[in-house]
C-alpha cells in the first residue's frame, strides 16, 4: 500500500472547511433576511414551496442548497438572490481612499463618523421635506406619538399599513399571506408615493419592515424627516400584548427570541433616520416633547 498524499488530504480538508463556511455564510444571510422581512418560516416556506424542514436545515447551516433552491427563497423574500450569496469584497465603499479610512477605525470611531456624515450630507438633493414618518418596529409607540403630534400641528395622520390595504383590497395579513413580498412591497410604494403627492404635509407611521426594502426606505428619508421610535425588547413585547395585537406573535414558536433577533437584523437600517427617540422608562408627554422640539423645522408651516 502506498503511503497516504499528505498534500492532497491537506487540500480536500481546506476545501471541506471553505465550504462548510460558504455554507454557513449563505445560512446566516438567509436567516438575517428573513428576520428583517419579519417573515415566519412557515411563510417562507409556503411562497418558496420548500418544506419548513428544509428551510430551518438552511438557516442552520445544516444544507448544501442548490442555486435553483435558494433563487426560490430568495423570489420568495422578495430580495436578488446575489444578496443570500457572500461577497468576497467586504468593503461596500467603492472610493479606496475613503474605504480604507474607515476599514482604520474602531467601532465607536466608524459609530461618530457615520453620524457626522449623516448629519452633514443625508439630504444634499435640495428636495422640500414634506412632513416627517416614524419609523421603528410594532410596539415602540409610533402609533401614540403620531396621533400626538398630528393634533400638536393639525397635521394628517397617516398609517401607511392601513393605505396599503385600502390600495390592495386585503387586509395586511392576508395580503402578505397571500400574494407574497414581491406584490407587497409594490403596494407599499404605491402607498408611499401616493402619500407623498396628496398632501402638503403629513406625518406618516410606516411600517416596521419597510426600512429592509432600499429603494422604498431611499424614497422616505428623501421626501421626510425620519424618526426611529425604539424601545427595549420587553417593552415592544408588553405594549403589543397589552393591546391584544398578536400578530408580531403569529407563527413564532420563540416569540421574544425572534423579536430580538428582528430587531438586531434591523437596527442599521433603522439608525439610518435623522434621529432615534428611545420611548422606554419615559412617559408620553416627555417623549413628545423631544419630538415637537426635533420635528417643528419641518412642520411648523402646516400649524
């Protein structure tokens, strides 16, 4: 017998291990997506036509899918199936200089460089704000804030989830149940537009996931001033069962567990608004106060 390729073995066990973290990779992208969709796997399940059992062995690392697989869950999600895949680039700055810089900081420092940027260059276009849109997931106190500060300036009050359904005929359950993301998300830009064109100004409460769609999230921070209303997890669960909401329980075995997990997956996008208004531990009336104080630039003229 000869003797064993060292070399060989060594390479097959580097291939295995790359492999096994490609694998793990696209798991992490397909789990992250779909938690700031909001999306139970058995949705998932039901619009990819892929058995939950396979989807949880995906999302844990546990499958080798197959392209045209993850194409279905990625149509599915209603995201490119490029963006379940890794990219070996990990530097989103195309400039070099300027990725280089920012590749040289630490946490914090890239943290205070962002929101000096933010501060500085996220409306540069010269495009008449027209009111302002609360942002932030179901719970934090969008809808309490809003109606607050629509009486503070006899303003429009609008919950985009309710023109959405106007627009489509269906309840918001069932539209996504039953048509999927991809018709979703056009009537939630519909809805945005439309908002946007009826009225000189307006206060808008978005919902939750709106900010995982770009283009869409592009279009609000443009046209409004965005506020993230956020609150601690307990909090966003107390409020919603208080309310007899259950829906951001629905389908979810780990309820608070998935809560988490939605909210870390969505806390980037979120932090992209213009200022982030922590409701926790605070009464409504101070909470409003912050509010008036930040938003009166872009709502005085409607009083």
């Amino acid at each position: 017998m000869g003797r064993p390729d060292k070399k060989k073995q060594a390479t097959t066990t580097r291939q295995d291990e790359d492999a096994g973290k490609l694998i793990m990779e696209v798991a992490n992208r397909v789990r992250a997506t779909r938690a700031r969709r909001g999306l139970t796997r058995k949705n998932l399940a039901h619009h990819s036509d892929i058995s939950e059992r396979y989807l949880a062995q995906v999302e844990g690392g546990e499958a080798n899918v197959s392209l045209v697989l993850l194409a279905r869950i990625a149509d599915a999600l209603g995201v490119p199936v490029d963006s379940l895949l890794p990219h070996r680039n990990n530097c989103c700055v195309e400039h070099e200089q300027l990725g280089r810089l920012i590749d040289s900081m630490d946490e914090d420092t890239q943290d205070k460089a962002w929101q000096l940027l933010n501060e500085t260059f996220s409306n540069q276009t010269g495009v008449k704000r027209k009111g302002v849109a609360l942002i932030g997931l179901r719970g934090a106190g969008k809808s309490t804030l809003g109606e607050h500060l629509a009486r503070h300036y006899a303003t429009p009050f609008i919950r985009l989830d309710e023109m959405i359904s106007g627009l489509a005929g269906l309840e918001m359950g069932e539209l996504i149940s039953l048509t999927g993301q991809s018709v979703f998300r056009r009537y939630e830009l519909e809805a945005l537009q439309k908002t946007r064109d009826d009225y000189q100004y307006v206060i808008i409460e978005a919902g939750g996931s709106l900010v995982s769609e770009p283009e869409t999230y592009k279009l609000l921070r443009r046209y409004f001033y965005t506020v993230w209303v956020s609150a601690l997890p307990e909090d966003h669960m107390s409020r919603v069962t208080a309310q007899g909401d259950l829906r951001p329980l629905d389908g979810h075995s780990q309820p608070m567990h998935d809560l988490k997990r939605i909210l870390n997956e969505r806390a980037s996008d979120y932090a992209l608004a213009d200022y982030e208004l922590m409701t926790s531990g605070r009464s409504i009336d101070s909470c409003l106060t912050d509010l008036v104080k930040v938003t009166t630039p872009y709502l005085q003229k409607a009083r």
